[in-house]
C-alpha cells in the first residue's frame, strides 16, 4: 500500500512527466522534481512562472 505522499509525487510526476512532452528516459528527474516539490526540499518553486519556463519547447 502506497501512503498519500507517494501518490502526492507520483500524480505531480506525471502532470510535470505531461508537461515536458513525455520525453522517455526522464522519469527518475521527474520524480526527484515533484518529490522536492511535495516535500519542501531546498529547490522547491514558489513561483509558478518560474516552474513552467524550466521546459524548452520542441
């Protein structure tokens, strides 16, 4: 049984996962990323404009 963290990050990583283009090979980074953004590590985002300009478009 997953916990409600887990789930937290693993829905947050696949909206960011969605976001980016589904671009393969990434999951782990994606992970990281919403692991940091749920849990309040050193390198969560405050500003949303911020957070959607980290993507290059294709």
């Amino acid at each position: 049984m997953t916990s409600d963290r887990d789930q937290e990050i693993r829905n947050l990583a696949y909206f960011l996962w969605e976001k980016a283009g589904r671009p393969t090979g990434r999951e782990h980074d994606f992970w990281a990323e919403a692991a940091r953004e749920v849990e309040g590590g050193p390198d969560e985002r405050k500003d949303e404009t911020v957070h959607e300009n980290r993507f290059v478009a294709r």
